[in-house]
C-alpha cells in the first residue's frame, strides 16, 4: 500500500482572510472558483495542492483544528512578523534550545500550526 497526499482541505469561517494570511505568509497564489452556492479557492502550498472553502458551505461546524502543521522555516522572526501582520497571532512561546526555535501560531480561523527554525 502507497499513500500520497493529493490535497489539503481547509474549511474556513473567514474565508477572505485565510486567503490573505496563506498568500501573505506562505506565498500561496490562489484561483479563485465557482460553486453550486458559494466560491472556493485553490493553490499550493509547500507542493500540496490547497483548498480553502466555506465551511457553511460543506456543512462543518467544527470550532478546533484537527490537525496541527510543522512547517520548518529559515527565519523564524520574519514568520512571526508575516503572521501578526497579516490576522493571525502567536501562543506568545517562543521555545529555543540547542537545536531548534519554534513558536506555535493561529492563522485567522485559529488552526494551530507550530513553525521551527533548526539552528
């Protein structure tokens, strides 16, 4: 048995500011698309197709995250900066030891994602 990930589905309450968080801060280049009731946008993110979609529109009333991303980056000041500057926040702990700094952060839908920058 193989697996691949073909997409990344984010259902969103806020739709016009996870497409601007996931453009400003991940550099995501969204198309915009039609559908029965509403509009979704699709993208790429770190090579995985994403799709950010009205979560009224597919009927998911889930207010916490199920999955959490580890997204390793290079300057992880810069990553904070991107984030507040564009609605979302930190948890306010940023944890360094020897090897790594990492901070947990929440886009504007407050999914959880933790970015680590290995020294």
């Amino acid at each position: 048995m193989t697996y691949q990930i073909e997409s990344m589905n984010l259902a969103t309450t806020n739709l016009d500011a996870m497409v601007g968080f996931y453009t400003h801060v991940f550099g995501v280049e969204f198309e915009r698309h039609e559908i029965a009731g509403g509009e979704l946008y699709e993208g790429t993110f770190a090579g995985i197709p994403l799709v950010l979609i009205p979560a009224a529109l597919v009927g998911i009333a889930a207010t916490d995250n199920r999955m959490q991303l580890d997204i390793a980056v290079s300057d992880i000041r810069s990553v904070i900066e991107q984030v507040e500057g564009h609605g979302g926040r930190t948890n306010g702990k940023l944890v360094e030891d020897d090897e790594v700094r990492c901070i947990g952060v929440f886009d504007p839908d407050d999914n959880f994602i933790v970015f680590k920058e290995h020294k």
